[in-house]
C-alpha cells in the first residue's frame, strides 16, 4: 500500500511517499520502537558548574505539571499565561500535550531537561507517525497533517542551574509564547525520550508494540508539603520588644516591655526627628490600614558591645493591595520571603524606620519614634525575610496577599484574623477603665493603643478615650481560654469606656460618627472606620460590627450602665463641692432613676438578639455590675471616696442591685447566659476599712473615678471563673439553649413609686456647658407627642428654664441659656412632657456646669492649675501614703511610700541598664533621716534622694520587678529590718535582689566632702520573708 505525510522543515513543503507491503497480519518493525522511546520515569539530577541538584532517585514524572507552575530564578513575563494555555490544552477535548524528556552531557556537566509541547484547541491538526526517514531504526514525529500548518507551544522545565542559578529544584525556565515548534522528532539514538503524550497517533499496519503512553499521573498529583514549611517560623516573631543592651556604652529599653498593641502609638510619635513628609505618611499609612496592605518587620540586634544597626521596627505599606505580594523564594539554606510589585503596579510601597534615635542616631534619648521613611532622598529599605541574609530581620505581622506554594503545610505569615474565638464588648467595666496604674518602664498607663489619645485635629487624629486596659479582666479570661491576642489573633476587646447600647447595636451603623460623635467633621471618617474594624480599635464604628466581622465563638459585654447615667449621677451625688443634703437621685428622684433603669430591658433583650444573629452559635455571657460601695455603718470612707452619705451610698447599692436584675431578667428572655460578679470586690469596695479594689476619685471630670482597679479587674475575674464553674466560656455545659418569652422587667421596691417613665439621653451634644451660654436642645423624631407642650429645667435647685412646643414629627430643637445663677458643678436637665404615645414622660441629662473662666473652670476664684486637686475638687491637705497627691485626689491611697525604685530613664541622664533606687524625703519622720541631697536638674518637682545604684558588672542589664521593705532581720545576708530591698530580673527571668550599700545616712551632694556614689549590691539568696511573686 501507498502511504505519504508531510514535513514542514525551515517554511518548505516537502511531501514523502512510500510503499509499504500490503500485509495485514504482518508485525511492524517499528513495534519495539515505543520501548525505545518512552520513559517512564523523569530524573531530576544536574551535575554542573562544579555544583549537584536533585539525585538518581528524585523522579519527576508525577511532579512535572507542579514544576512547570512554579517559576523562581527566571521572572518570565509570560509564564501565568503559559501555565494557563498548557492547563487550557489539558483539560479541553480538542487540545493535547506531549512531555519529553532528555539527558544533556556537554562540556559544562550533565543535566537532565523536561521538555512540553502543547496545542490548545488544534488537536485534530497533528498526529503522531512512526517514520525510519531520518534514522533507519526509526523516529517517532509529532506534527501537523497534510494540509495544516499548525505550530506547536513549547516549555523548557529543569533545574536553574543549568543557567548557572544558585537554585536547583526544576522550574519553568523559558518558553511560551516565546517558542514554539513546527514538530517534534524522537529519534532512536537520541537522549530525548517521551513520557507521555495526548496528540492522536497513526500506528503503522500490524503495529504489535507498546502504546505511547497517553495517561498521565501528574495531572492529579498533588504534593502534601513543600520546601518551605519551617521557614515562617524560622523568620517572624510574637513580640515587639525594644531592648539594646550597651550599644556604645548605653542601654536602652527593657526585654519585659511589649510593644506589640502600641506599635502604631510609636509611628505617629516624633520629637528629635522632625520629617516634613511625616503626617503624609501617617495618611497614606491610615489609608492602607482601611483598605490597602502593611507589614510591621522586627529588626533588633541585641550583642553586647556590638556598634551594628539597632533598629526596632520597620513598617511597610501601600496603598493598594493588589499591587504587592509576598512570595517565597530560594531553597534552604538561603530561604526567603519578599514583597513581590505585580506587573503593571503603579502604587508606592511606602516603608519606615520606628526606633530609639538615643541609641540608632545617637540624639536625644531611649524614647521610641519614627525616624525616617523611604523618602525619596533618604534611601530604600528592604522588604526581605530571609533565614540566613539579614536574619535579625524578623516579620511581626502582614496584612498583605501571600502566594503559599503548592502543598505548604508550615505555619502561615501573622496577619489579621478572619475570625475570633473571643471578642470583649461592652463600658468601662470591660474596657478596665480605673486602672490608673504605670508601667515602670515606659512611664506610661497600661492602655492598648489607640484608647487614651487626645483630639488633634489639625493633624487628623481624633480623641481616643475608651481606656482598654491590657489589666482588665477580658485579658485574663483570655489567658484563662489560652487564646493568643499576637501573632494572628484569636481573641481581642472593643470594649469603649462610655459606650451605650447605642453604641453596641446595629442601629444607624452607617450614619454612625463614632462615640459621642469623635468621627463627626473628619473628612476621612470613611478610612478611620475601615482602619478601626482592620485593626479592632474601639469607639469609631458600633461594636456589634466587629461581631458581624469576625463572628466569634464567646462573647462578653457589659452595658446598660451608661444609658441610665450612673456615672453621672454617682459623681452628681459625691461631688464634694455640692452641699452636705442627699442629692435628689437618693431622694425625691430615686423613682425617675428606677424608671430609667427599668426601661433599659427591652433595650438589652433587643441588643443580645442581634448579637446572637450578627454570629449565630456564639455563646455571649452578660456581665453583671460589681458592687463597688457599700451601704453599710459604720463606713470607713478615704478622703477621695467623694462626699456620699449613708443614703446615697444606699442608692448606689440599690440601683446596682435592680440594674443587675434588669439585666438578668433580659438576659433569660433573649437567651443567653447571665454571669452575677455582685460580690467581686467584697473586702475592698468604696468605704470600706481596705479600699484595695477601686479607683477613688481621680478628678471630677475624668472618667477613671470610680471604677475598678487592676486588682478590682482581678477580681471580677475570680468571680466570672467561680460563677461558671471554672469551665472554660467557649464550653461551657449550662450554656442556655432557648430564651423564655415570657419574662418581663422586674420591679423593684426600693425603686417603685408610681412615677412617670423616664429616660435618660444625650440632649445637649456639650456634656460640660459653661454658665450663660446658650446651648442647644436636642430630641430625635418620635421621642415627644407631636404638638405637645414641654417644660424644661435644671436642677440640683430647679430653675425653670421656659415651656416650649415639641415639632410636628416628634423632635425638638430648641435653644436654652445655662442659668448665671446656679454653682458650677453636676446638675441635671430635666424635661417633662408627654410621650410619642401619650403619657407622661420625663427626660433628665446629667452636666458638668463650668464658670466661665476656662482657666477657673469650678468658679472659686482660685485658678485650677494652683488648686492641688484642680477643678472641683477640695483638697484635703493630707497625703498619707507620703505620694505627694493630696489624698482627696489620689486614686489609690497605700500605706506610706518610703522608698521608690526603678530601672533608669534616659530623659533624666539615667542608664536604663541600671537599678535607681531612691528614698521618698516626703517620709523623713518615718526614714529617720534628713538633710538628703535632691537632684533637681532634670526634673525641678522631684522629691526623692538618690541613695544606690547599679555601679557594678553583676547589678547592671538587670530589669527592675519590685521593692519591698524587709520585715525581719536577716544575718545572713546582713539585711536588717526596714532595709528597701529591690527584686529584680535578668534577661531570661530568674529573679534575684539587691540591696543598698548604704541607706540610712544622708545622700550627699556630688563633689562635696566625703561623697562617693553608692552602690547595690547583688545577694547570693533571697532574704527571709522575700518572694519574688507579688
């Protein structure tokens, strides 16, 4: 028989014929050819530049469609549309592929080459042929059949080291669209063999052999690890802690203070470093907070003596996410990660340098800030993380895309969570607000970051007052449930000193400007509300956004407190400028304050139904409210426990009581578990003989007074743990499983007295008006029946303040004038009216009415600033704990400080790697000693004598835990009673003390006859009596 094919060679068309015998049952000398011709196995193995990759035994038969996906040492242009037209030509049934493999011997080594031919819809326009034209022992061709002048794509896929790469596992080297081929020749002595191939295949008359082989294993392969798997935890890091240790003779820092939740307080901060360009950055960086990417890399050098870079944190972003991402890259032992810009990106990758310029810049001190961006005239900062170039350079957390290779199993980059295990909500009493305390190695609150800012609005930053103390007992909860708030978070609190179940619920969420308006009249609301849900920073969007974000497992809150006004009045009620009478809210009002609190129900069973549908199958637990004063006689009252008597602190407890009622009656009636933590703060309360648990009055404005301390949130959290059998709230057995409808508010005795219904609301948007000004009043639609009359008045004395017509809707915008007449002080703006549906109705607000003097705000005369206490406070003239705060001010009062100690502070010329310890001169009659030398020149207020310090190798880079006062003698150790003992840690937590060489003469003045510095010194064991836990 005749038979012909086609060869298209260099453009020229040249036609073959050949006479084949007519023998149908004849063999076919081609049917060993196939055996020849295929292979069943890929060898990865490249011998050359005088370097080795793979083995004889790394087969990549079944890895060749993974490798030809991946793409490193080459950034070929064209490689995502290569992979997408090979994978196009696989899975379509008019398209084919064929793999071939070679093994390459040359001058520069040996190497073993994948090579893929593909079409992606001409399948019908090839064939596969036997053919003896070019080798007399036959070839097999892949090309295209007579009449068509298809072209086939082409990859090469091998190891980069055959393109003197330092890396070597097989990858997309070049090829598509790069290449193609007009066919594809195996010859029988060739080094090329086919793996498999999907074209159509002419078998000559009475072929016997072998089939091509045409299924293909690779196509389902999948690996189940990578090369990568250990590398994140190898590179990134779960803390933000700034410590060098004697970088050019000076220390900075402490390895026990974590930076991790305050490091964007630290970006916004700059004093020696004053960047022009520095506020744009702030706005580009809030930008990609809300809606674009950032990165936050640890790059801390810590040896001792060494003079390399000390830097601490650097921040990477861009404002559009999809231009950059992190990829990995190289193989071990050079492995990375790296901000990858995405072809066509026109979007800034912004970075900055955050760092202590004392140490990094060698001006001003340890304090830490931003020091320098990648601006354009200061340089580029690198944005790789790598296990062996720059390895100090860690990364904290990402917010950017990251390409996991195939099969990766490791640890993933720390980024934002998609969900949570635990979200706090709720007021103060969540937030920890009353935790008043400092931390002795920053100076400053324990406040999480963006909770205790103040308003600047020429540099875009709103006031942040919702005080999340990382001391409350949200934190503890966690730590109890071992959920971990670094890293990529699994639980966080938005709970906002203040809030309202306003302030909590879905209602208005997209007209919502924040708590008490802070958003109001910023032009960016839109990215600080992105920004905040990104980052959980509370009081900028309702918090039951957060819930609806990242639907978590347990949910507490506390709320209600505020909608009544409790603090308000409280502080109405102790305010120690009001006069000695019981203030009406424990008198003629305790039946307005009933109703208002009974009218919280209703509102509290709609917020845990929405809660509960915001992340269905969450378990929210209701916290109670501690009770915080008591009622009983005699009382035991400090001087900052304000102005109560016996019946107002009488109606404090029972307003607390029944509002834990109201909350436990909506509690049951929506369905969710009610937590009682009433008797927490048993044993140290307001007037109690040990008010250890509470914070007294701090101010009369500030909203710190009168709240728990951190021992107080301890407790509360001892309480929540005992009331739930110490079971952890994620699985709790006595969850409630329904609601029961059929609960109403309760009534309470004390409380019930026949009164109209009262609410309390915000009326006037200034909570502090001055007197004689004029300020507006305020009511939303269908608070008032429409066409009504109102009358208003401001009481503690009422002064009637005119009656007025309520607006055809319901609302009411009317302008009053604060009396000249009435005190400074509390008061409360009372309106009586009838209600949308025609009942009596009383609606109160409680003010802080100012003089008109800003600087003599209580309008005593005396200027605030020289009053001891400030404004509307009284002081007292008595500081027993000797801390220099009169008493009636102080919001802890101790037993008497006789000595102080902490590590130093480089804003008084101090080593920070040193112990300081001090005696308090305030305490002379107790001390003993006088005539103590003060050094005033770096802080004129300062009262405390130095009297030892860290001279020595042995007490230096030691971080300071606590001082006690020894009780007991101890000869061994020569300690004697009332000796100040310091206890202290080493970089790896063991404890150890110190005591002062000598503390019971007068420190002298520098330079004066007989002085000589003083020094610590480190004892062998601890002294009788001495723990190193509080």
């Amino acid at each position: 028989m005749k038979t012909r094919f086609v060869s298209i060679i260099t453009g020229t068309i040249i036609v073959f014929t050949f006479l084949l015998p007519n023998a149908t049952h004849a063999t076919s000398k081609y049917d060993a050819l196939t055996d020849k011709l295929t292979t069943p196995t890929m060898i990865n193995y490249t011998s050359m530049y005088g370097k080795t990759c793979g083995s004889t035994t790394d087969d990549y038969a079944n890895k060749w469609l993974w490798a030809f996906r991946r793409q490193q040492s080459n950034d070929r242009e064209n490689h995502p549309a290569a992979v997408k037209s090979l994978e196009t030509a696989i899975s379509s049934a008019d398209g084919a592929y064929a793999v071939v493999y070679e093994r390459v011997d040359n001058d520069t080594g040996k190497s073993y080459r994948i090579h893929i031919y593909w079409t992606e819809h001409d399948k019908e326009s090839f064939e596969t042929i036997f053919s003896d034209m070019w080798r007399t022992d036959g070839s097999i061709a892949i090309q295209s059949k007579p009449g068509h002048y298809k072209r086939l794509h082409y990859a090469l896929v091998s190891s980069p080291l055959i393109q003197k790469s330092v890396l070597c596992t097989p990858a997309f080297i070049w090829g598509y669209p790069d290449f193609d081929e007009q066919s594809v020749w195996i010859h029988a002595d060739s080094a090329k063999k086919i793996y498999v191939s999907t074209f159509d295949t002419t078998y000559p008359d009475g072929y016997t052999g072998r089939q091509i082989p045409s299924k293909d294993p690779a196509l389902t392969w999948k690996p189940t690890s990578s090369q990568y798997d250990d590398l994140i935890e190898k590179i990134t890091t779960n803390k933000l802690i700034n410590y060098i240790d004697n970088f050019r003779g000076k220390t900075c820092g402490s390895p026990w203070v974590d930076y991790s939740n305050s490091w964007l307080n630290l970006v916004r901060r700059q004093q020696f470093n004053q960047r022009k360009y520095h506020s744009v950055y702030m706005k580009s960086l809030y930008t990609a907070i809300a809606r674009g990417a950032y990165a936050i890399g640890y790059n801390q050098i810590n040896r001792h003596n060494d003079t390399s870079y000390t830097g601490f944190i650097t921040i990477y972003w861009t404002e559009n996410k999809s231009d950059y991402k992190f990829v990995f890259s190289g193989e071990y032992p050079t492995r990375n990660l790296y901000l990858k810009t995405r072809r066509g990106a026109k979007s800034k990758l912004y970075a900055a340098v955050v760092a202590s310029p004392g140490i990094t810049q060698m001006i001003g001190n340890c304090d830490i800030e931003f020091l320098w961006g990648n601006n354009s005239n200061e340089g580029h900062i690198s944005s790789l993380f790598s296990e062996s170039y720059n390895n100090w350079i860690k990364l904290f957390r990402s917010t950017f895309d990251v390409e996991y290779p195939d099969g990766y199993r490791g640890m993933k980059v720390p980024g934002n969570p998609t969900k949570l295990d635990y979200l706090a909500l709720g007021d103060s009493y969540s937030s920890g607000e009353g935790d008043t305390e400092r931390n002795n190695a920053t100076g400053q609150k324990y406040y999480s970051q963006l909770t205790d800012v103040n308003e600047d609005k020429k540099q875009g930053i709103p006031g942040e007052k919702c005080h999340i103390s990382t001391h409350s007992y949200p934190y503890k909860l966690a730590q109890y449930m071992e959920l971990k708030q670094t890293g990529t978070r699994q639980w966080d609190t938005v709970a906002c000193s203040g809030a309202t179940i306003y302030d909590l619920n879905g209602s208005n969420s997209g007209g919502y400007d924040g708590q008490n308006d802070r958003l109001r009249d910023y032009a960016d609301k839109n990215t600080l509300q992105k920004m905040a849900l990104n980052e959980m920073i509370p009081g900028r969007v309702k918090q039951i956004e957060f819930v609806k974000k990242y639907q978590p497992k347990v949910i507490t809150l506390t709320a209600g407190g505020n909608d009544v006004g409790f603090g308000k009045k409280i502080k109405d009620c102790v305010n120690p400028f009001a006069s000695s009478e019981t203030c009406d809210w424990a008198n003629s009002e305790m039946g307005t304050l009933g109703s208002q609190i009974r009218g919280q129900f209703d509102r509290l069973v709609s917020l845990y139904k929405e809660l509960k549908s915001a992340s269905p199958g969450v378990k929210i637990y209701a916290i109670g409210y501690p009770q915080f004063i008591t009622d009983k006689e005699p009382a035991n009252c400090g001087l900052n426990a304000g102005n109560a008597n016996v019946m107002e602190r009488r109606m404090i407890v029972r307003a607390t009581q029944y509002m834990n009622e109201v909350i436990e009656a909506a509690a049951r009636k929506a369905g969710v578990k009610y937590v009682d933590i009433s008797q927490a703060l048993n044993g140290g309360k307001m007037c109690e003989k040990h008010q250890i648990y509470m914070t007294g009055i701090v101010g009369l404005g500030e909203q710190e007074s009168y709240h728990p301390n951190k021992f107080g949130h301890t407790m509360i959290f001892v309480e929540i743990a005992k009331q739930l059998n110490h079971e952890s709230l994620l699985t709790y057995s006595k969850y409630p499983s329904v609601g029961d409808e059929s609960v109403n508010a309760p009534s309470s005795i004390y409380f019930d007295k026949g009164v109209p219904s009262s609410v309390n609301t915000t009326m006037l948007a200034n909570s502090k008006p001055s007197k004689g000004s004029k300020q507006k009043v305020v009511l939303a639609k269908n608070s008032l029946q429409p066409g009504s009359s109102v009358r208003v008045e401001i009481r503690s004395k009422p002064v009637d303040l005119g009656s007025y017509t309520v607006l055809n809707d319901g609302s009411m915008k009317e302008t009053i004038t604060i009396p000249d007449n009435i005190p400074a002080g509390y008061h409360t703006l009372f309106i009586y009216g009838k209600s949308a549906s025609g009942e009596d109705i009383k609606i109160t607000q409680t003010l802080l009415v100012t003089g008109k003097d800003k600087e003599d705000l209580d309008d005593n005369g005396i200027k605030d600033a020289n009053q001891p206490c400030g404004a509307f406070l009284k002081a007292s003239g008595k500081d027993e704990d000797l801390d220099g705060i009169d008493d009636a001010c102080d919001p802890e009062i101790t037993d008497p400080i006789l000595y102080a100690a902490r590590n130093g502070k480089s804003e008084f010329n101090e080593d920070e790697g040193k112990i300081y310890v001090f005696r308090n001169t305030r305490a002379e009659k107790l001390t003993g000693v006088n005539n103590d030398y003060i050094d005033k020149s770096s802080n004129k207020d300062n009262t405390e004598a130095l009297i030892a310090s860290g001279l020595t190798e042995d007490t230096k880079n030691l971080f300071f835990s606590r001082l006690v006062i020894a009780k007991e003698d101890d000869k061994e150790n020569n300690i004697s009673k009332g000796m100040p003992i310091v206890l202290v840690k080493d970089i790896n937590e063991k404890c150890y003390a110190l005591k002062p060489e000598d503390y019971l003469s007068p420190v002298l003045r520098p330079g004066s006859n007989g002085y000589k510095p003083r020094r610590l010194i480190k004892l062998n064991r601890l002294p009788k009596g001495v723990s190193c836990e509080e």
